[in-house]
C-alpha cells in the first residue's frame, strides 16, 4: 500500500500516485474534508481516517507555507 522512507529514528509514508490523485481530487474540491468525503476516501484509498485527515492538513500547512 505505502512505502516508507527512512531517515535516522523516524519514518514517513510515502503514498502511491493512484492515492495521492483521489486526495487531491477531494482536496481541490475543499480544502477541509467533511464527513462524507471522508467515508468515501477511505475504502479509495485503502488508507485510515487518521492518515487521511494528517494528509489534509499537511496540505493546508503547505500551501499556506508557499504564500
């Protein structure tokens, strides 16, 4: 599902480009997930509520860092 990329003590997944496009399909449609979204993105995705929610607001912080 997720590779993980290693550096020292710590990790991150890294998520393959079929699950990044439906996260970023919902993404450009509202920058905040609502409820229903959600259920729909996680048998999508394959990935978890808490990992999806993380993805949203990384992407937030990240636009937000780019202004």
């Amino acid at each position: 599902m997720c590779g993980v990329s290693q550096h020292n003590s710590s990790y991150r997944r890294v998520f393959p480009p079929r699950i990044i496009a439906h996260l970023e399909k919902y993404f450009n449609q509202d920058a905040y997930l609502k409820e229903h979204q959600l259920t729909q993105l996680i048998p999508l995705t394959g990935l978890n509520e808490k990992q999806i929610k993380a993805w949203f607001k990384q992407k937030r912080f990240r636009l937000k860092q780019e202004l």
